[in-house]
C-alpha cells in the first residue's frame, strides 16, 4: 500500500524536476539576449553614422518602408 502511495507521486516529482529545470535554462537563454540586446541599443545609440541603423535592420532581414520584400532561392553563399 505504501509503495503504491510513493508510486503515485513519482511522476508529479518526475515533471516537475523536468520543468524547473527547462524554465532554468529558459531564463539563462533570455538573460543572454537581453545582454545582446542592450549591447545591440547602445552600438546604435553611439554612433555617429545614420546607415547604423539601416545596415543592422537589413542584416536582420528587414525592408524598409515601400520596399517590396523579396526571397531567393538556390544562391550559394
């Protein structure tokens, strides 16, 4: 009888064991892009040059206003 009690709270250990520690390695992987973030704002906040901006939105795959997207296929990089 015991045993079957301590069986029955095997798998609510079991998960949540699991989910504490994949909200851990969440919280880690959002304290990373949260430094990417801010080292990312404060690159653009001091410079100098206006294409600052324009350069990192295109090398994140954004367009600008008007412009119409476009997707290539089969380029070699």
């Amino acid at each position: 009888m015991l045993a079957a009690v301590l069986y029955s709270y095997l798998n609510p250990a079991i998960d949540f064991v699991r989910t504490y520690t994949g909200t851990t390695a969440a919280k880690a992987k959002e304290q990373g892009l949260l430094r990417e973030n801010r080292r990312l704002h404060r690159k653009v906040q001091t410079s100098e040059d206006p294409g600052v901006v324009e350069r990192a939105a295109r090398a994140q795959g954004m367009v600008a206003e008007g412009e119409r997207p476009a997707v290539l296929r089969g380029l070699s990089r």
